[in-house]
C-alpha cells in the first residue's frame, strides 16, 4: 500500500475513477450542506467552507481507507 506504482498515475482511467469517487464522496453531504446553507450569514466566506469541507474529504477518506486496508 505504500509502494506506490506511479506508472499507473499516467492512466486516463484512473483519474476518471478517482473523480467519480470524489463526485459520489462528496455527494452523500450534499442534503445537509443545503439545510446548513440557510443559517449562514450574508458576508460567509463560502471559498473557505468549501476548502475545508474538501480537505475534511479527502483526509476520512484516507483515514478509511486504511482501516478497510488495515483490517483486510
């Protein structure tokens, strides 16, 4: 798991899946960020809220990962 084989990381393929689980990551929130949305104020810094909710993401996603890994 941590060799990576970065030949791989040239495939077309790989990019189009890594996209798609970001897209089906993501979405599972989307609900609730529209709820939340409501009680926002008007001056929100949305750039940073959506900065922070990707990197939040990626590192549970990373973190999942390798416990799903870990215990295989």
């Amino acid at each position: 798991m941590f060799t990576p084989k970065l030949e791989i990381m040239l495939e077309p393929k790989v990019w189009r899946e890594a996209a798609t689980q970001v897209f089906f990551a993501l979405g599972l929130g989307f609900g609730g960020v529209i709820a939340f949305s409501s009680y926002n104020k008007r001056d929100n810094n949305c750039h940073f809220d959506a900065v922070l909710v990707s990197f939040i993401n990626f590192f549970t996603s990373v973190l999942a990962t390798l416990v799903v890994f870990a215990v295989l």
